[in-house]
C-alpha cells in the first residue's frame, strides 16, 4: 500500500492529463483498487491474467485488451506492465505456456 491508507482509495490526479478513453482511465482505477488489496512495503507488485480483469470489471476480454493498450502506449508513466509465465517443474527448465501480467502502479 503505497499510501499508507485502508479505508479509502487514492489515486493520482495524473490520470486526467491523458488523452485516452474512459475504459482506459476505468482500467487504471481498478489496478490502483487491486494495487491496495495486493501489495504490501515489500511487495510493490500484483498480477492478474486478462480474463480475471475482464471478469472483475464486467467487460469482454478484447475490451479490457484495448483499454490495456490504451495505458501501455500513453500512460507509460501511471503503470508499468510485466508478464510471468509459472514453472512446471521443480528444476526450473520448463515455463507455463500461459502467462498473467504483474502490474506496478508508479504513480
């Protein structure tokens, strides 16, 4: 919790300085929601496949895909985007095909 806050949720006024949709800007106040369910001072990181989000806000999968674009080419600076694929094995030599996106707000 970047914040330091739990009973409400603080999101930077940054987001309104960016010409992208209201799905977009939906999009990054429900990461800032999960970033303050999820992370702690040692963890500044979450992760969520697509369908989860498209799940949790009510969209289809290729909606929330666009609005993630949205953020990944013009709010470069609010969010950051990873992708980890999980191990099969034990030995560390074979990845999960699938993979989820591990997300940071910066902002």
């Amino acid at each position: 919790m970047k914040h330091g806050n739990t009973h409400y949720m603080q999101v930077s006024r940054d987001i309104w300085d960016y010409a992208i949709s209201d799905k977009a800007k939906m999009l990054f106040f429900w990461l800032n929601e999960l970033e303050q369910r999820y992370t702690s001072d040692k963890i500044d990181y979450f992760f969520r496949s697509d369908k989860q989000l498209a799940e949790d806000l009510g969209w289809s999968v290729k909606t929330l895909r666009k609005a993630k674009a949205e953020l990944k080419d013009n709010a470069k600076d609010l969010v950051k985007f990873g992708y980890v694929n999980w191990w099969l094995d034990k030995a560390h030599t074979k990845k999960s095909p699938k993979h989820v996106t591990s997300y940071v707000i910066l902002k």
